[in-house]
DNA sequence: TCTTTATGGTGAG
DNA sequence: TCACCCTAAAGAT
C-alpha cells in the first residue's frame, strides 16, 4: 500500500479500530523497541494520521508510533488476536479488546515522544499533503513556481517528498501524462497554463486515488481500458505500464525511461 | 533454487 | 545519479 492515497486509507481503517480505545497490548518483533511494550500498553490512542507515505499512531501518554511501509510493508486489521495465515514477519501488533492492527514486514518503525515529532529527519521535511482539504490548486502553483522549486526537473520532483507529501511513482507518470507535461521540463520552462494543469493534475489524481479507494481503481478509466481490449488486470493506469501502446490522447506509443531506476511513463 | 522486480527512501559523490 | 538498504512475490533457470 505505498502511495500516499493508500497509506491515508490505511490510516482511516486503523483510526476507526483503535481511536479512543486503550491498546491493551502492544507487541515489537524488534529488540530495541521491547521497552516501549510496557509504557504503551493500556494507553488510550488519541488519533492515526498520514504524514505523507508515514503513519503515525498517537498515544495519550506522549508517546507516537512512526512507520513507514515502504515497498512491502503492510497493515491489517481484524478482530481482536485473530491473526491471519501468512508467511509474512509480524512487526507490530496493536490489541485492544475488539481489534488487532498488525504490520507485516515493514522494517522503519520507531517510537517518538510528541516533543521528538518535529526534528524527526523524514517527518520534518515533508511538504503539503494534497489530501489535506486545507491545500488548494493554487497552493501548488504558489509551489511549483517558488525559488526552491522551479528549477528542478519535474521528473525528480514530484518523487521529492519535501515538494508535496504522499506522490509515488504511479501518481508522477499519470499526472504528468493528465496535465500534458514532458518529465523532463522545469516550472521554470513551462507555460502558464501548463502549470495550472500540473496544479490541478496533481490535486485531482491524488484525491480521486483516495476517494476510489486506490490510485488504480478509477471505474471511467478501467472501463475505456475493457472497451479497448485491455486486460483489467494488468492495465489500468493512463500511461504506466503502457509502454508503446497508443496513447489515449494523440495515438502515440507512450514511451518508458529509467531514471534512478524508476520507471517513468509518458 | 537462483535472480529480478517493486506504488520507497538514504547517503555519497 | 548511483549504489545500496529493506522484504516478499514473481520470474527465470
């Protein structure tokens, strides 16, 4: 579940099974971290909340839970010790007495005092996050246009967690590929209106990725893909994964770079 | 039973 | 930009 859209889900899911409860039990697979089982257990959790691509899960007594899935980390929630049949490691488990919100695999998970938050080196870096109602369009004009920003490359900028907090690698190729913006172009090389549609793109995208509960799930999309002859399984991106098919807006085969071994499609 | 790949991230140069 | 880290599943042999 990488990209930010997934990661707020996940975070939902777990407000909804642990929010306002004791956590009767905390379990780390890790050693440093046994100490904190003790100080968290009958902890009420005050709140969950997506920090970008991090979740952090908030206890009463001052204490945080930071982490970070990764590529392969993965959270589950079920009833109270009902664990599942897996072969993946078991990292972290939250009981309280209805549910049990489990981490499988995830290797980035530290415990931080509320007073630690800010100097943490991930946390304190992120830039807005487009799931937050509070940031607009033009927000990410503002961005895009600033000093610090404008003249980077869009292609590693929209992977920079400290320009907008939660893009991934889907969400880069598809909201270039929506505002019909070459990769490799600086905010400052490009027009007006290319920036308000990067603007725009990249608001959309990402909170119709939340609202349709995954960034490959847009129902318009996957069914202009059926009509097409596209397997719905492999293919439900406008441009990822489509490397030489004919793009949907002008024909064209849609290309495929590597760039710091990153699939990039336009 | 290998090798490769992946919606991510860090640190060196 | 690259090498490298992390883990699990898919692909190649």
């Amino acid at each position: 579940m990488p990209e930010g859209p997934e990661i707020r889900l996940a975070a939902d899911e777990l407000a909804s099974a642990l929010v306002g409860r004791p956590a009767l039990e905390v379990f780390f697979a890790f050693a440093h971290l046994k100490p904190y089982e003790a100080k968290l257990a009958g902890e009420t959790v005050t709140a969950v909340e997506a920090r970008g691509k991090a979740i952090l899960t908030r206890f009463a007594n001052g204490f945080n839970i930071y982490s970070h899935n990764q590529l392969y980390g993965r959270w589950l929630v079920r009833d109270a010790y009902d664990y599942p049949e897996t072969n993946r490691q078991l990292r972290l488990a939250i009981h309280n007495r209805h549910k049990s919100a489990l981490l499988y695999s995830a290797s980035d998970i530290e415990v931080l005092r509320d007073d630690e938050l800010a100097g943490h080196p991930f946390l304190n870096k992120l830039g807005p996050n487009l799931l937050d109602e509070s940031v607009t369009a033009v927000d990410v004009v503002e961005r895009l246009l600033s000093p610090r920003f404008r003249q980077r490359r869009l292609s590693g900028l929209l992977l920079d967690q400290a320009f907008l907090a939660g893009l991934g690698n889907y969400l880069r190729s598809e909201i270039l590929f929506m505002a019909g913006v070459h990769p490799s172009l600086r905010p400052a090389d490009c027009s007006p209106e290319q920036i308000q549609r990067l603007g725009e793109a990249a608001l959309s995208l990402t909170r119709q990725s939340y609202q349709m509960q995954g960034i490959t799930n847009d129902p318009a999309l996957v069914e202009r893909l059926r009509r097409q002859g596209y397997e719905r399984s492999r293919y439900r991106f406008r441009v990822f994964n489509r490397e030489g098919e004919p793009c949907f807006t002008c024909g064209a085969p849609v290309v495929k770079d590597i760039i710091g071994g990153r699939r990039l499609y336009f």
